[in-house]
C-alpha cells in the first residue's frame, strides 16, 4: 500500500481544508426541530462549537481531523493555528450549549446515529492524543461530557432498536457502531462495548451472499456490505471473522462492483458527490479488511484501495464545496488508519 501516503504536504492541505471549513458560517444545513415561534435558528447559537462547515456533523468530521492531522505531522505548516482555533472550539461553556442541545426533548433523534458516532471517534481522538499532548487532553477534558451523554444516549437506542439501517447515508448502523467502538475501547466503556458487540451480531452476524449487485445507490458515501464486514472484523476474532466472511462474500462477480471506484457525472450536486465519498470509504473497508481476508483476495484489497483514492482524492481538496467541506476526513481515515483496523 505505498503509492499513496498521507505525506506533509497532503496533510498541510487537509488541515488548510479543515480550518477554512470549521471558520465558515455560510451556508449552513440547520437540522432543527421548531417548537415555538420565538426560537433562534441562528447556527452559532444553536451549535457555537460545531457550527462551520456546512452542517453539525461534517464540522464535527473537521475538528477530528485536526486532531487526527496534529497527531500524526505535529510540525504541520498551520500547528499553531490549528491548536489556537482548536483552544476557542473547545471551551467548556460553548461544550456545555452543545450538549444543553442534545438534553432537549426535541432533539432526541437529532443526529443520530451518524452525528453521535463521528462525535464520539472525536473524543477517542482527543484522548488518545491527550496521551502525549497536554493540550489535547485539556481539550479531551471539556468534550468529554458531551461525548458520556451520546455514548449513553447509544447505549439506550441499541436496547431498543431491534433493526439496522444498511442503507449507505447517514443512518448506515455499522458504520455508527465502527466509529463508537473506537471510542467504547479509548475510554474502556465497557456497556457500549457490550451494547456495539451484541446488537452486531444479532443484526449482521447471520447474513449470506451479501447482494453487492445492489450498490451503489445514488447518493451513497458508504458501501452498507463493506462497513458491514468492517464492523464485523472488530467484533469477532481472525478465525470466527474468516468464518462468517466465507458465508457472507459476494461471488466475484458481485464483488467486482466492489472493486471497481464509481464514476460521479456531476461533483457540483450535492447528492451526487457522496459518489466521491463513496470511493474513499471503499478504500478505508478495504485497507481494514486486507489483512483478514482469504490469501488470494488480498493483493486486489490492495490494488482497489489505491484505485479508489486515485479516483476521488483530488475531490477532497480541489473540489466543490458540497465535497470539500466533508470529504477529506474520509481521505484521511483511507490514508491514515492502520491496516487492519484501528
């Protein structure tokens, strides 16, 4: 997996992606419930940390990025800025509106699960960085109420929710529970490491000749098949994993259309371009999975996770703005997560 790497100059330009988007107010997706006629939907109200970039969650995407960024190159061109906007994001004050947000009776659902997920791999972030970052961990420390209230609010919606949504948009549940692992594991949550591993075995753990000829739909950034198996891999040990994927995997010629990157006719709609997101998720479920699949299909995980960051990483940095202002945190998951898994 060499012919691309997430190198300095790579990230310097993710993490100018990032700033500019977490810094821009306009245009911005409210996901509001209105419950009377004299409420503010002024965004910086209603989210002053999260409220750049286009909408809650891909600002969310945007500031684990940094983090992600600052991690991995901390002699990034922009570090300073980075940790000095990173200071005014996570003010405890501003943390505690967000999470008076998500305390109200009319936000029950906002966000869920996608929101809640990316918020939640945010903190696994923060803290593992905090590890080595005196700074990180203060900022683990101020986010770290919100991150409890949604890993409880997650643990509560696993109870009850008795059915996925394998849709690859986002409601997709196993690309939810993959990125709250992470975090169930950071802080060693044992009750949503329970929660996680219990409801994906009951949701995926008996299916078969998973139907890839079904993908894509239109507008989707995930492969609901491939974050299944990515889910999975997590959950299970290498030889109860190998077992299930023996039933689960397509037959080539379905899983041809897994490992061939999707063409986007128009990058300027804002549907259309999930098409882009598509092509760098695949890359990150295939360069997880690589390790654990069947010897001979491995070499094609590694040839279809460079094929389809060739085919849409440009998009995460030159693209249009209903691209750019999501698409390069996916870019760096493909880039940066380690083989195998996190």
């Amino acid at each position: 997996m060499a012919r691309i790497a997430l190198d300095l100059d790579t990230a310097n330009g993710f993490a100018r992606v990032a700033l500019e988007n977490i810094g821009r107010r306009y245009p911005y997706k409210v996901d509001h419930m209105v419950t009377g006629p004299d409420e503010l939907l002024d965004p910086a109200v209603l989210h002053p940390v999260f409220c750049g970039s286009y909408d809650w969650h891909s600002s969310v995407h945007m500031h684990w990025m940094l983090v992600r960024l600052l991690g991995l190159w901390p002699d990034l061109d922009n570090a300073m800025q980075i940790r000095d906007t990173l200071d005014g994001q996570f003010r405890p004050e501003a943390i505690r509106t967000e999470l008076a947000y998500f305390q109200r009776p009319a936000s029950r659902t906002f966000e869920r699960p996608y929101g809640w997920a990316w918020l939640l791999r945010l903190q696994a972030e923060l803290q593992s960085a905090g590890e080595n970052d005196v700074q990180a961990a203060r900022w683990a420390d101020s986010c770290a109420p919100l991150a409890r209230h949604l890993a409880g609010q997650l643990v509560d919606y696993l109870d009850v929710a008795d059915f996925p949504v394998r849709t690859g948009t986002h409601l997709n549940s196993a690309f939810a529970l993959i990125m709250a692992l992470s975090y169930a594991r950071t802080d060693q949550h044992l009750a949503l490491r329970r929660a996680i591993v219990r409801r994906a075995h009951r949701w995926f753990g008996h299916d078969q000749r998973y139907p890839a000829r079904y993908e894509p739909g239109g507008d989707e950034f995930l492969s609901g098949g491939l974050t299944e198996a990515v889910l999975m891999h997590a959950v299970m040990d290498g030889c109860a994993f190998a077992e299930w994927w023996e039933l689960f995997a397509p037959g080539r010629a379905e899983l041809a259309n897994w490992l061939t990157p999707v063409a986007v006719a128009d990058r300027s709609d804002p549907k259309m371009s999930h098409l882009d997101g598509l092509n760098l998720s695949r890359a990150w479920c295939w360069r997880m999975l690589e390790p654990a699949l069947p010897e001979d299909l491995r070499p094609l995980a590694v040839r279809t996770w460079s094929d389809h960051l060739e085919a849409s990483l440009a998009q995460a940095i030159h693209g249009d703005y209903v691209a750019t202002h999501w698409l390069a945190s996916f870019a760096v998951l493909a880039l940066s997560e380690p083989v195998g898994g996190p």
